[in-house]
C-alpha cells in the first residue's frame, strides 16, 4: 500500500501519481515479466502498451490482464535488426549490448543465448500506442536506453509527461559518460529531474510543460518522499539480511 501523497513506486520505478487515470496511455519498454505493465494497470485502470524483445519472456505475456499489449520487439535509437543476448535463468539481464559489456553480470557467457530480433524507435513505439502523448513511459532496456534518450528527436520526447528510467551505469562503468549525456539532455529540453536512488537506478523525469510541479510539490517529491522511500528500502535490505542469518 502506498502512503506518499504525490509518487508512487511499481517495480522499482518512481512516479508521480496525480496524472493517471483510466484514460492515461503508458508505455512499458522493457516489459521483462510484466510486473509494471500489470501494476500499474491494476492501480490507476491506464491503457498499457509494451515492448519485449526476450522470446520466453514475450511468450508469457501474452496473456496479460486485458488493456496491456505487447510487442515482441526492442526499442533503440534507430530501426535495426540486432542480435539480442540474454540468459533464461537471469531475467533481468537481456541485452542489445555487445557480450564484452554484458559478460560483467554473467557468471557464465556460454548459458547466453542470441536471438535476432527487430528495434523499433520510440517514434515507432508512440505510433503504435496511437496516442499524441504518453502519460507515462517506464524505459528498463538494460543500457538500450542511452540510444532512445540520445537519438530521439527532442519534440518526441517531450510528448512524454513522465519518464521513469533505470540507467545501467551501476553495472557497465562504461556507461556513466553517456549516461549523464542524456540526462542533461532531458533536463535543458524542460524536463525536472528527481533521483530516487543513489545511482542512477531509479531516475524520474518530469515534463513541466506537462506537469505543473510546483516547488512545495517539488520540494516534497524530492526530498521527503525520496528519503522516506529510501529509508524504507534500506530497512527492508536489512530485515532480509538478518532473517537470512536467522
């Protein structure tokens, strides 16, 4: 249950919660097992529409809870076919990147399948949604996320009124310089920006144009509810590690 009047937090992603409602338009890249996708329909009724390039993961989510759809595609900075890495046993590690990047969070490269699949753009992926905007765009695509961010024409993006995402520079070191590339490029193109984590594991980008976030709102989101949702987590960590001692 979720006690913070102005976020709300879905499967390790932030956002605001006062513009959804049965009549929003999300947008899931990144669908995995479909925990946002299906959160965040059950909570606020919105029209959800996903992207999911994983062979076994698509498969099963292909019975969603009705209003969910999704597509058996990546989404990337330009249309491609690609060969797409991942390993059944680690959800959430699938991957447009090169093996030599993604061999960091693997303890066995020879367990990595490679699959061709087809990248669409964001551009691509709003058409299908077939809305002129999205309220909500969740973006977890395991470092595919630098290319939309950077290769998207900005008035695409600022179609989006929030945009939640996981950067993956916690895990490719790599990725930091083009990591904080898009974040700067997101915030002179009019967007606020609040990290909800210490890295840049749960970032959340607010359209003003779209959003009037006033700065008692802002103040509240930033440093209330991000500290008390922070503490909560590390409370939680810690309770797991002393039940696993136990």
């Amino acid at each position: 249950m979720n006690v913070f009047p102005f976020t709300d937090r879905i499967s390790q992603h932030t956002f605001l919660r006062a513009p959804l409602t049965h009549e929003s338009v999300v947008g899931d890249l990144g669908c995995n097992q479909g925990l946002f996708a299906v959160g965040v329909r059950k909570k606020y009724g919105c029209r959800v529409w996903a992207a999911e390039p994983a062979p076994h993961l698509h498969k099963a989510l292909t019975h969603l809870a009705p209003g969910i759809r999704c597509m058996p595609v990546a989404v990337g900075g330009a249309r491609d076919r690609i060969f797409f890495n991942f390993d059944e046993s680690h959800r959430l590690s699938g991957s447009l990147l090169a093996k030599e990047i993604i061999q960091v969070v693997h303890d066995r490269m020879d367990k990595i399948h490679h699959v061709s699949v087809d990248v669409i753009t964001l551009a691509d992926f709003i058409d299908f949604t077939g809305s002129p905007r999205i309220d909500l765009l969740k973006m977890d695509i395991e470092g595919a996320e630098l290319e939309v961010l950077l290769n998207s024409p900005l008035e695409l993006l600022q179609r989006c009124a929030q945009i939640t995402v996981e950067f993956h520079d916690f895990w490719y070191p790599e990725l930091k310089s083009r990591t904080e590339q898009a974040k700067t490029r997101l915030v002179q193109a009019g967007f606020e920006m609040i990290r909800f984590t210490p890295n840049n594991k749960d970032v959340l980008f607010i359209n003003r144009a779209m959003i009037d976030l006033s700065l008692t709102r802002r103040f509240f989101v930033a440093h209330v509810e991000r500290n008390l949702n922070g503490a909560g987590r590390a409370l939680l960590v810690a309770s797991r590690r002393f039940r696993s001692k136990m």
